[in-house]
C-alpha cells in the first residue's frame, strides 16, 4: 500500500509541474496576442539603437 501512495505523490507532483509550466506558457503566449510581440520588437529595436550609439 505504501508503495501505491507514493506512486500516487510522485504523479502529482509531476502533473503539478506540468500545469505549472503550461500556465507560464499560456500567459506568455496570452501577451503575445494582446500586443506584446509589438513591446518585444520596440525592446529589441531600442537595444540594437543604443549598442549602436554606444559604439561610436
């Protein structure tokens, strides 16, 4: 019996992480639709723009 509630507590701990991992996913992608890839892009721009003025 002891061996099925482990069982048991392993499982769920792995579904835990799954979940866990799926929301991060979920609300990542959720932003992205929303207009995050344009905030993103506007990030990445402003990055390259400002190594460039640095480098002069």
């Amino acid at each position: 019996m002891e061996t099925a509630t482990v069982q048991e507590v392993k499982e769920t701990v792995v579904q835990e992480q799954k979940k866990g991992k799926r929301k991060w996913l979920t609300r990542f992608l959720n932003f992205l639709m929303y207009g995050g890839w344009l905030l993103v892009v506007i990030v990445i721009v402003s990055i390259i723009i400002l190594i460039s003025y640095l480098t002069r």
